[in-house]
C-alpha cells in the first residue's frame, strides 16, 4: 500500500464493497473483485500509487435478516462473518486491498460519521420530516424508498408492498434532479448505467394549470400536464385518493374508497382502474365548462401534483376510465378514431377554439402561452425521481441522530430559529446565488418556512455522536410502523439540546444506502487525524482529512453492478453534490470512471441462495488455486456482459497455467534474440496495454494463450528477455503464479513492482502467408500488410521463394488462388 501522504502518481482504485452475509462470497464478486484488482495490478505496475481499499457495509436488513433466521444477535453475527470474509476469502484473492484503511459501516467510529452527514443535511435543509404516503414491505416490515420498490415488489424479498401514510425523513433529492441529470453527460461512466439514471431522474417540460373549483371559493386543483395542446379534451379530472383535497370531501363512499386505494400496492392501484366520484366539479380553464372530479387509485400523489386533467380521446388509461364510468369524450387532436382507442400520435389540434388547425407543437407552445399570458397556469419542468425516504423501522442500522422536543414545538420553536438560522441568514448573501440553483434554504424567508415544518426537531450535538445504537436483545421488527428501539425507555427519553426539557429521539434507523452513500470519502483517511473546517461561521470537525483528501479524491476508478444504478449509484451522486453545495468538499462527482460489469449467472439464472444456486469460490481456490479461478471467470466473456459459470471449463484455464509452469521452469533458455518471437511480443505488449486498459479482460488472456503456443512452437529459441516480459504481462491476472515464476527464473523484488512492458510502435506490420501448390502446404512468405491489395506484387514474392520455384519446375501454372492476407494457393499441372 503507498504511503498515502507522500504518493507522487495517486490513483484511488474503488470495488463496491459487500455485506458480510452469512453465505460468504460466492463466485460473482470474485469475478467483479479479481477484475477490479487485475486493473489495479496494471496501473501499479504503470507506475501509478495504487490505493485499493476493502471494507464491508455491514448494516442494513440483509445482515439482520440473516441474523433473525440463524438466531443470532446482528453484532455476534458480523463479527463473525466480517472475519470470515476477511481471513478465508478475500486475503486469498492476491489483491492489493488496503487492510490498514478498511471501513466497517456498523463500527461506532464510521456511523457516527454516517450520523454526522445527517445532521449536516439536516442542518442545510436537505433532509427533512413529513407526513407521507409511502411503500411498506409486510415481510421485512419497514418502510421502502422509491427505488427499492420493483414492479410493485420488494427489492429485497419480492413481497408486495402496500401504501401506508407515515410520517417519516426524507432526504429533498429532488433538489438535485437537474444536476444530477445534466452532468451526465460530462462523466465517464458506463453508457447503460448513465441511460439507466437518465431514465430513473424523468426529466419532462409541460405547464401546470390551475382548475377552479366550483362551490370551493378560492379553491383550485393544480395538475401537471406535458400536453397543453389537448386542454380542450380535457372532460374529467382525477384526484389520487391522498390529495388534500380529498381529506375535506365528508362523504362515506368516498371515505371508503380511499381507505381501500390506500392499502393497496401501485401495482395493484394499475391492474384495474377504479374510481368513485367526489361530488365536485371543476372548471376547465379554456372551455370553461364544468367538469366532474373523480378520484381514482391509478393516480399517485408521488407523480406530479397528484391530480390530472384527464383527456381520454388522447390517453388511453383515461380512456379506459372514461369507458368503464361513461364519461364524454372529445378529440382535440385530430388522426385517429376515438371512439374506439385514445389517439396519442400526432396531427392538429380541433375542437380547441383559436388554436385549432394547428400543429402539435405550436399548440403546445400557443396554449402555454396563452395559460401564462392570463394567469392560469406556467411552463414548467418535472421529475420522475422522488425524494429519499431514509427511515427504517428496523433494528440493524444507525439511529437516527434526531431528537424531538414537545415544549419547542409548542412554542413554535425549532433548531432553525435559534443563532445559527441567523448566522446562515448572514451566510446568505454570500453565497445566495451558488446556493439558488441547488434551493439550499438560504434566506430568512426560507429558514422561516423551514422551521415551521420542522418545529420542536434538533440535531444530536455533534460533540456527543455517536448515538449509539443498544445492544437490544428483542430487536426483531414490530410492524406497527416503529423501531423495536421504540420499546427501549432509557434510549427514548432524553433531554431536550435546546431546553433542557424532557423529549425523546427518533427511533428509526436510517437507510443502508446512506451508510453506504459516502464510504469512498473515508478510506483514505481511516486512522488519519480528521480535520476541521470553518462553515457558515462555526468551526466543523469533518469525517476525513482534508489533506489526504485532496490528494486521493474523487475517486479515479470505480466498477461495480449495474443492478444499483438508481439506488446507491444515484445517491453517491447526490451526497457529493450535497456536499459540494454545503462548501465541504471541492468536487461534486463521486467517481472520474465507473464501469459496470455484467453478472455471472448459474444454472440459467442469477446467483441466489433462494434459488439454491449459489457457487462458493472456496472450493474452487482450494482445488485450483485463485489464479486459475480469477482467470476463468474473466475469460467466461466480455467484462461488462459476464456469462456463464461452468465448474468443468475452470479445467482450461488451470491447464494454460500448468503449461506456463512447465515452460518457464523446464525450458533452457536461449542467449540469441528471435527476431520472430521478439516481433510477436511486441504486438502482445501492444495488446495487453489496450486491453487492460479497457477491461477487455478475455481477449487479454485469449492473446497470452496464444502466444504461449507460440513460445511453444519455439522452445529452443526463447530467451529469457521474452520470458520475463510475458510474466510482466501475466502478472495482473494471475498475480500469485507470476509472483512464484518471476522468483524461480532468478528475479529479485516482487514482480509486481516492476514496471509495465514498453513496445515499439508498429508502422508496417510484417505478416508470413501460407502458400499451398495443388492444396498442399509448401512454404511460406513473409510480406508487408501494405501490400495485402496488390495481388501481382504478392504474387512475386511467392514465385521467388527458393521452395516454391523447386515446385514449379517442369510444371504449368494454370490457376493461382489468392486470398488477400491469408492464403496463397497454385495449381500446377
């Protein structure tokens, strides 16, 4: 490991880091793990100081799950498995890891951190609590973020989730949406993984109108459209059934109706449309005709402003509902037949009074326009993305670093009125334009409003973190919407920081994904004294150092699975630029390069205990050795597609690695260079420099394969010049075989420490060409590729070759047969 401090050529090398299940490691993260390490391995030996850490995101419901099934306290359990990460597999692997800087998220000296980023979001406004319709699992009996939700299912178990309205922290994600979406296109990081988040964020322009509401005075429902232009089809509105609204209709089917919808998964909420009407009526802005207002479970309070305009002559689920419940249809686009499905293509706009005859476009330009123009609405922009629901009502996680004060709230009182709103009010006129764009609560205005929200709620003092997390002996999950540390008295019950009166701390822990948000910014400085920095006039004690930071971060390489592309990809994204932001770091990306690698799949599927697939590298390090199991798996395919695991196939590899054994240990080497062999090693160093440095992991090893045949092929002519470059080049994907040979050829030091080969550049590449006479190998040539066209020139220089002249003699030429660039063939007769 380099001294982190005096490290002149820095490159920070990141592997996602894994839960400590009690299964252990199976083959796939040894195939991401072996191919991260085989391009750290390659840049130390270019001469970079390689920093590699390893830790293990120990926290989290896939530790405590596990914990609960076996019967063991969550503690007990990772100590055990961390060590038997650490010891029987990962130190077998021959990479470069890190130990001194590992990080394990559950350790009081990383959560108080994980703590402390809280507070500071807290204290930017970027984390905040509200009541909210939200996801919630029944068998992991928590509550979920929007992203852990997949087809209506639980990411984690696959059980249904139903909505719940609890009031719960969120992290205002959403604030970044924009710069989250637009940088993008600035970094270089795998294409699936940047369209996945693009996809994910949902960036789309549209207006919000407003409806009056008739009998309401004052009243008026706001929905977001990105079809202005079909405003005149607009027959009906629909309410999602946690609208505010909705909470003042005192009707008792209504009241039903949005009990049921409420209980109900947004899968479900999408199979069959149901609705009931509100018994009120809107008025349609343009038309100014009355329209009823419906409320209906296929519309969610998440999207949008939880109400939409509904045009069934040109959206079909409106359609669906409009036929179900015999609502008016009218086209206001013209092309296709409306009575019979919602035409969504485009053509011009009818029925829509002035605006008619025109195109789409200009329609949607025109009425958004005009909306703006008489105040009934404005163009604006939305997100698919919603903000990070952070609680969990688990055990197994860090307690939430927040108390809550019934007298402060009382009183109206929050931690956002005491000194330091005025302090960062002073801030402001600072820094009000940097902080405008990213809506970091900056003016007395927003402070304002924002310790409305959250009166009576104060940070843990920063000088007692960490809250730490008790040992419960009952910690299983209740399912009533609480923490088991609900049921603890003595952890509950504390003294206001504020006043000093009675109050009580949050009982929910927070999300893994937040442990695991920022782990990259404190493995350079673990065991490093941490520094401090002056933030809106308060002297900060920070998670790491700024010194060693500087200096290591961002992070240059970072490779890991696709599969988190919009849960802790995404969020790494938003803690930096949050950080960014709040003035603690200098950068607001996390990684210069991340690369995705594909899976490794077995039996037909990916692995998983459930489906009782799962393959222990153990037994195959023991019978192989490492070497030979890292090389399989990267030569299965390419690295970013993975492929699939065949325990008889892992044979070959072993095989190509005996056989360089026996080579380099067996063969006499020669004191003269060939010029052949010297030639094709250059194209090989060539090759292996492109390849490594592009992941191309399975060609790299399929060309050193080659060339071992070669090398075979001229065993009496190989020096030990080519040997020791072909273990330079070995040595990134078999470091353990490499290391062992570079000792027996007689070398001092660690290979690994040697520098990587250097190769002449190839202007004119020399090719030997197969000449065959009558079908029968005869001889061969060696010609330029340059003169791969010129079949006459091609031509003579195989009529000259001393062997094929002894074959034409006395013969007649009748036919040659050239195929350019790989054969030669003359028929004689």
């Amino acid at each position: 490991m380099p001294d982190l401090r005096k490290a002149t050529k820095p490159f920070f090398n990141l592997m996602m880091f894994p839960y400590p299940s009690g299964e252990g490691l199976h083959v796939g993260h040894v195939y991401a793990f072996g191919g991260a390490d085989t391009y750290g391995h390659f840049k130390k030996m270019q001469g970079y100081d390689v920093f590699e850490p390893m830790g293990f995101d120990s926290f989290g419901i896939h530790s405590e799950n596990y914990a609960i099934k076996v019967g063991k306290h969550p503690k007990t359990l990772i100590e055990e498995t961390t060590e038997y990460f650490r010891q029987k597999q990962l130190k077998r692997l021959g990479a470069l890891f890190a130990w001194d800087q590992e990080v394990i998220t559950s350790d009081p000296d990383y959560y108080q951190w994980t703590q402390w980023l809280f507070i500071q979001l807290f204290k930017a406004g970027l984390a905040v609590r509200k009541s909210a319709p939200v996801d919630w699992c029944p068998s992991c009996k928590t509550v979920l973020a929007d992203e852990q939700v997949v087809a209506g299912k639980c990411e984690r178990c696959s059980s249904e989730v139903i909505q719940r309205e609890l009031e719960q922290w969120f992290f205002k994600i959403t604030t970044f949406a924009e710069k989250l979406l637009t940088n993008l296109d600035k970094i270089d990081w795998s294409t699936t993984t940047k369209q996945m988040q693009k996809n994910w964020i949902g960036r789309s322009e549209g207006a919000e109108i407003e409806f009056e509401v008739k009998g309401l005075e004052g009243q008026k429902i706001k929905v977001y459209t990105t079809r202005p232009d079909t405003v005149f089809g607009s027959t009906f509105m629909v309410l999602a059934p946690e609208h505010p609204v909705v909470a003042s209709i005192e009707n008792k089917e209504v009241q039903e109706y949005v009990e049921e919808a409420k209980n109900k998964s947004e899968i479900d909420r999408e199979k069959e449309k149901t609705g009931v009407f509100s018994g009120l009526y809107a008025l349609n802005p343009l038309t100014k005709k009355e329209i009823p207002v419906w409320i209906a479970d296929y519309v969610l309070m998440g999207y949008g402003t939880g109400a939409i305009m509904a045009v069934p002559a040109h959206d079909q689920r409106d359609f669906e509902f409009a036929k179900k419940y015999n609502l008016p249809i009218t086209e206001a686009i013209s092309g296709g037949d409306v009575s019979k499905e919602a035409w969504v293509g485009e053509g011009k706009l009818v029925n829509s009074g002035e605006f008619s005859g025109v195109t789409v476009k200009e329609g949607q330009q025109k009425i958004s326009k005009y909306l703006e123009e008489h105040h009934l609405g404005q163009r604006t922009t939305n997100y698919h993305l919603r903000d990070w629901l952070i609680s969990r009502q688990r055990y197994w996680g860090p307690p939430i670093p927040m108390v809550y004060c019934e007298k402060c709230a009382v009183e109206g009182k929050s931690w956002f009125t005491t000194a330091e709103a005025e302090v960062r009010s002073k801030k402001s006129e600072v820094k009000s334009e940097k902080n405008k764009e990213k809506k970091i609560p900056t003016s007395n205005f927003e402070l304002r409003t924002y310790a409305q929200a959250m009166k009576g709620w104060y940070p843990v003092p920063e000088e007692d973190l960490p809250a730490k997390l008790p040992d419960l002996e009952d910690y299983q999950p209740k399912g009533k919407g609480v923490s088991p540390l609900a049921t603890l008295t003595e952890f509950v019950n504390v003294k206001c920081p504020e006043c000093g009166q009675d109050a009580r701390r949050e009982t929910d822990v927070s999300d893994t994904f937040l442990d695991s948000s920022w782990y990259f910014l404190r493995y350079p400085s673990v065991g490093i004294e941490s520094s401090t920095k002056k933030i809106g006039g308060h002297e900060v004690k920070l998670p790491w150092n700024e010194e060693i930071n500087k200096k290591w971060l961002p992070v240059d390489m970072y490779i890991g699975g696709n599969e988190h592309a919009v849960m802790h990809l995404l969020y790494t994204r938003f803690i930096t630029m949050a950080l960014n932001a709040m003035g603690f770091i200098d950068f607001e990306e996390p990684f210069k390069k991340f690369r995705a690698l594909g899976l490794i799949i077995h039996k037909g599927a990916k692995m998983s205990k459930s489906r009782g697939n799962v393959v222990n590298p153990n037994e195959y390090m023991d019978a192989y050795g490492a070497d030979a199991l890292r090389m399989y798996l990267l030569f299965i395919g390419p690295f970013e597609a993975g492929g699939e695991f065949n325990d008889r196939a892992i044979s070959g590899v072993y095989r190509f690695l005996t056989r360089v054994w026996n080579l380099v240990t067996e063969t006499k080497f020669s004191d003269k260079e060939n010029e052949y062999l010297s030639g094709r090693l250059n194209k090989l160093v060539a090759k292996l420099g492109s390849d490594l440095e592009n992941l191309k992991f399975n060609t790299a090893i399929a060309a050193l394969m080659e060339f071992l045949n070669e090398l075979y092929g001229h065993k009496d002519k190989v020096s030990r010049e080519v040997i020791k470059t072909y273990l330079k080049l070995l040595a990134p994907l078999a470091p353990f075989t490499a290391e062992e040979l570079w000792e027996q050829i007689g070398e001092k030091g660690s290979i690994h420490t040697q520098n990587w080969p250097t190769y002449q550049r190839i202007t004119e590449e020399r090719i030997t060409l197969p000449v065959q006479i009558n079908g029968r190998l005869r001889s061969s040539v060696v010609v330029n590729s340059s003169d791969f066209p010129n079949e006459e020139k091609i031509l003579e220089i195989v009529k000259q070759n001393e062997t094929v002249k002894k074959h034409l003699e006395g013969r007649q030429l009748v036919k040659t047969i050239y195929v350019q660039g790989k054969i030669v063939n003359l028929v004689v007769r």
